[in-house]
C-alpha cells in the first residue's frame, strides 16, 4: 500500500474493525460514503483478508453468537439479517446449520407468556404473532405452543 488515499482507506477499516467485527459489505458501504474509489477500497479488502482482520463466516459467527445473547430469535430472522449485512446464503446456511430454533423458541414463549393478557386462545394468537415476529418458522411455533399450553394445563 504505496499510495496515501490507500493508506488513509487502510487505515479507516483498520479502525472501524478495531471497534467491533464488520463484514465485507459493511467496510466497503463505510468506504464509499468516505468517497474511495472502488479500486482502493478492494485494495483495501484484499490487503484486510491477507491480515486476518476481515472474515466473513467469522462475523457471521459472531453475530449470531451476540444477537442471541441480546434475545431469542428464529433461523429466518438470523438469516435475514445477515443477508443484509452482505454475508454469502451458503456462509449464512453453514453457520446457521446447526442452529437449535425450537429451544429458542420455548424460551422466548416462556418468557413472554406472562405478559400476555386474555383467554386461551388470545393468548394463543398473541404469542404465535410474536414468535413469527420473532423469525421463528411455523412448524416450531405450533409445537412450542402445544407444549406451552400443555404445561401450563397441568
């Protein structure tokens, strides 16, 4: 990295992953509105990868990692937004292959349940809307339910 307009792009990635852990997508979006030329900013990424400081399937790790800590949430909703944040489908299937969707989904309901006023059945369509809110898949909101409803039966 001779020239100083890459040196300066360089040198701003190097401070914005010195923050937090970004994607590919998310330093070349910061780049550009900082008006580097796209030759400078995939200069800039090729010299990141080479380093180790830029890694998508990393992030992706991490950021599912994180996000579930914050709260429960479903694979689509996971997946969606890491699709946003430019991460590659088939990184974003890998990582989320192993994903336990209907745990989370019990202990968000568990959670919420509480709050929830009204009869059974409000009930029941309140915490089915929150859980797809959620980005949980249908089948495993429908099982979550049953066993919601059936514990708190007996």
């Amino acid at each position: 990295m001779h020239d100083n307009t890459e040196r300066k792009a360089f040198d701003l990635a190097v401070r914005y992953l010195g923050n937090r852990e970004h994607s590919q997508k998310e330093i070349i979006e910061k780049l550009s509105r900082k008006e580097f030329s796209e030759e400078v900013i995939n200069k800039t990424l090729d010299r990141l990868g080479e380093l180790g400081l830029i890694d998508d399937r990393s992030f992706a790790v991490n950021y599912v990692g994180s996000r579930l800590r914050k709260k429960s949430c479903g694979h689509y909703k996971l997946k969606h937004e890491l699709l946003q944040k430019g991460i590659p489908e088939d990184v974003v299937d890998e990582v989320l292959a192993d994903f336990d969707n209907s745990s989370l989904c019990l202990e968000a309901a568990l959670k919420k349940l509480p709050f929830i006023k009204g009869d059974k059945q409000q009930k029941h369509r309140k915490l089915y809307a929150f859980l797809t809110n959620r980005g949980f898949d249908s089948h495993t909101i429908r099982e979550t339910l049953e066993e919601v409803f059936r514990e708190s039966e007996s």
